[in-house]
C-alpha cells in the first residue's frame, strides 16, 4: 500500500438532533446520529470494529462514546484537534481500514450544546500568555486575523457579509437548515459587533446535533446500498495553539494542508464541483478560498461579491448552508463530511450540484489552529 | 524579588521575575539571533540546538491587529485586545491601554508598560509619544 488514493470510502451517513433535542446528552444524540448511519449503510453496531471521535464535552472522547454505544473496537483513535477531527479521522480511518487494523470504520459526534445552555462549551484551557488579557476565546482570536486581513488587503464587512448571506441563500434550500428566513448584506452590517469587525451575524450557530460516517475499503464499498463516496486523499497540517503564534496572521495551514490533500488526489482546485468549509466564522470562509487556491491571495473579498459562491453563482459553496446557517453544534467538521457525501450521492435536491462528482472538504479547529482537508470523489474519479 | 538564574527558576518564572522589575525579558537564538516569545527551555525548530540567549527588549512595537472586544457594562464594558509585532521581530498578546478600545489602530507605535494586577506583573502597552 503506497497511496491512500481511493482505498476506502464513505458507504453509511446519518444525522439526528439538528437544531434542537431537548432532553438529551450528547452522547444520546451522537447514539442517534449512529442509528441513522448504520441504517444508511444496511449494517449493525457489531459490524463496527473501528471507532473515531472527538468530543468537547469527554476528555476521552473515545473512551466515552465506546461505552455508551457498547462497543469494544479494535483499532480507535479520539485525537481532539478541534472541529476538523472529523476530516482528520477520515484520513485515519483510511489508514486503518487499508492495513486491516478494521474492517467498518465508525466517525461520530453529538453535542447537546444549544440546549444544555446555549454557550459555545469548550474544553479549551486558557494560554497562559492571553489569559491576562480577557481575551474571549474563540472569537477575539477571529476578529484579530479578520482586521489584520482587511488592513493588508482592503477586504470589507461587506464582503463578509456576502458569505453571511450565501450560507443563508443555501440553507434557504435545505429544510434541514436551523437558520432559514430571509438575509440581507444590510441585515449583517446592522447586526450588533461582538468583536470588531465580527458582528453577531458573521458567528457560526449554536445548536444541538450528531452525525455518524461509516467507512470501509474500497474494494468492499460497491456491496453497500448507497453510492460509495471515495477518500481520494487528505492531509492535516497544525500552526498553533494562541493567536499570536499564527505565523502569518493572514495565511492558515490550509495552503500545507490543501497542496497535501490535492497531491494524494491527483487533483486541483479546478477539479472540485462542490465545496465544503468550515465557516465559523464568515472570515474563515474567505481565507479558505485563498488558501485552498480559489483565489489569490487577497482578492477573496473580491472573489465572493455579488453572490459568487450563493446558489446560481460561479462556485457551489457550503451547499447545506453551513455553520453560519444550517448546524454548529459545537464542532461542525462531520456536518462537512455529511454534506460533500450528499452531494457526490446525488441527493441534495433544490441545493444540488449537477453531476457533483469531486468534493473539497475542509475542516478548521481552535482560532485557524489546525487544517484539514480531505477530498472525496465518486466512482467516476477512481 | 530579584532576576532570579533562569537554569534555577524555568524560563516562565525568570521572565516574570524580570517584569516585576520592570524589563522586559526575550529571548534568541544564540547562533541566527532570531528573537521569539513565549519563553522556552529550548530553541522553537530546534530544540537540539544550543540553550536560548535571553536579553532586554526595547519595550517598543507597533500594533500588528487588534479588536474591540464588545461586553455590557457589568461584564466590565468594552476592552481592546491586540496583536503587537515588538521591534526585535516577536509578537505577543496583549492590550493596549491608555486610550479608548476603538481609537487603536493597526501600525500604531506603541511602548511596553508593566502594571501590578492581582500581585502580578502584567505586560501592557500604551501609545507611544507623539502618536495622535
């Protein structure tokens, strides 16, 4: 085994609590999120002999979810690098499958965040050189890239606004979407500023949820009742832990972790038909399209004006309307898997790409701390 | 509380010791003399090279990013948080003070101040002269 090119693929997906689920914990919603997937895929949790997850709320995500489910993996792995564990746990779930550490690889997560308080819940530990400060974490962090951003480049509220409302536009024609009534760029720059330039509108949600992936080798994949969505390649790349350690302020480790992602692909930005981001923060959108090679570095402001990356514009981004729009339960990196899986499934309906066969998926964890990007390819780019 | 031997005390405590004191304490690479921050027990990228120079920062930089964190009054009102670029090359976190959140802007010239909170020296920065 040389490549992980196309040696495995997405065969189950499933989703439960979007929104809301009063009542439940976490781990009850990430239990139905799994339900959902084993059905999808036409198999029992005894078939699952290989677990990965990640979790805010368990400092052994695994550990946790393993006993609440009731099962003992061979292999597993609950590495927490923030909301793109999930994108990094395909990667790993390649890994294992194709060296038979397990044969059904089971990704999983399920937050009761909006109602256990409707707080962003996080694990995190104050930096011991940021916590004198105040600083509010996550999103002075954003705002901090966002203005330095706009200073080097010119980008403008307005432009982040664009994303706002495209993510909107989207969830619009997805009647899974939390947020869903009408969004003007007018609306987004009269919203209240919580850290300047981030108004409360360029926030991802704060919602419940769960979702569940189930992959297998690829030479198992066609035995599956859906379509077989391919791990065609991926890569993490790590930058750092408090803000001012990024080392370009402007410029994520999306561009290592894309090229990574792209070279085991065999594939270029001209090649994806549909785009999957993680978008906590409008910002994080915009500099993910840089990064990732949509756009130059810079003109990523430019770049979504007048509805580029809305439905009906030159590229199909966050179908699903994303965390701004759809579900941000905490940790959104599964919602980006489920969704580029849809996608290449041909099932999205109002919100599908005509003859979607290649999807970038692109997680993002902590303050542009971590990157993953994974992409996923039907049976027509093997 | 003097500058205590940094092989003694760690890194974090010597560079708290000196801000009691009111310097401000870097530290470098003894071979390229690349300055950073946070302080380390060894060299960032190189941690089988030799033992990190420390020395006396200037205390001047310019603000590199900043933001007006937005809280209610009872939550102690609005407060800046800033990215300052020093002028040996390292960035830090930090806040500048002395002057409205809103009014900071990124290029500011800005001094380093040490102020006591809570019994502990804290690494603030302020306008430096002649900045409007």
């Amino acid at each position: 085994m040389t490549s992980l090119r196309g040696a495995a693929a997405i065969v189950g997906i499933g989703q439960a609590g979007l929104g809301e689920m009063p009542g439940h914990s976490a781990l009850d919603i990430l239990g139905l999120s799994v339900r959902a997937a084993l059905e999808d895929a036409g198999l029992t949790l005894a078939d699952v002999d290989g677990l990965f997850t990640a979790s805010s709320f368990h400092s052994m995500p695994s550990v946790s979810v393993a006993e609440y489910l009731g099962i003992f993996p061979r292999f597993s792995d609950g590495s927490m690098i923030g909301g793109s564990s999930f994108v990094a746990h395909l990667q790993l779930a390649a890994m294992a499958l194709a060296t038979g550490q397990c044969e059904v690889a089971l990704i999983c997560y399920g937050s009761n965040q909006r109602s256990a308080g409707g707080k962003l819940v996080s694990m995190t530990e104050p930096q011991p050189h940021e916590r004198d400060y105040g600083l509010r974490y996550p999103i002075d962090a954003y705002a901090l890239v966002a203005a330095r951003h706009m200073h080097e480049y010119g980008t403008t509220r307005a432009d982040l606004a664009e994303i706002a409302v495209a993510a909107r536009q989207w969830a619009q024609l997805n009647p899974e979407a939390w947020k869903r009534d009408p969004l003007s760029k007018e609306d987004v720059l009269a919203a209240r500023l919580i850290s300047d330039p981030l108004s409360v509108l360029d926030c991802c949600l704060v919602t419940d949820g769960g979702g569940a992936v189930i992959m297998v080798r690829a030479d198992r994949a066609r035995d599956f009742p859906q379509k077989p969505a391919y791990f065609l390649g991926g890569a993490t790349a790590l930058s750092h832990r408090a803000i001012a350690q990024m080392p370009d302020m402007t410029t994520t480790a999306a561009v290592q972790s894309g090229q990574a992602a792209y070279a085991m692909a065999g594939l270029g930005p001209d090649d994806v038909d549909v785009l999957a981001l993680y978008d906590a923060f409008t910002i994080n959108t915009l500099l993910f399209l840089e990064d990732l090679g949509f756009c130059p570095k810079g003109e990523g402001g430019r770049f979504v004006q007048d509805g580029a990356i809305a439905p009906g514009g030159r590229l199909a981004v966050n179908t699903n309307g994303g965390g701004l729009s759809c579900v941000h339960p905490g940790m959104y990196g599964i919602f980006l898997i489920i969704e580029a899986v849809r996608q290449l499934r041909g099932v999205c309906d109002a919100r599908q790409v005509a003859g979607a066969d290649v999807a970038l998926v692109h997680g993002n964890g902590g303050a542009f701390s971590t990157q993953v990007t994974a992409l996923l390819g039907s049976e027509a780019t093997l | 509380m003097s500058a205590s031997d940094p092989r003694a005390t760690g890194p974090d405590q010597h560079h708290k010791a000196a801000l009691a004191e009111g310097r401000l304490l870097l530290q470098r690479d003894p071979a390229t003399g690349d300055a950073f921050f946070y302080p380390r027990a060894v060299l960032p990228g190189c941690a089988e090279g030799p033992a990190p120079d420390w020395f006396e920062a200037r205390g001047t930089g310019t603000v590199y990013s900043t933001t007006v964190s937005r809280r209610r009054p009872e939550q102690g009102g609005n407060r800046n948080i800033a990215v300052i670029a020093l002028s040996e090359g390292p960035r830090v976190l930090s806040q500048v003070i002395g002057i409205a959140p809103e009014e900071v802007r990124i290029g500011m010239d800005v001094r380093a101040r040490i102020d006591m909170v809570n019994d502990q020296p804290i690494l603030f920065f302020t306008p430096a002269e002649g900045q409007s």
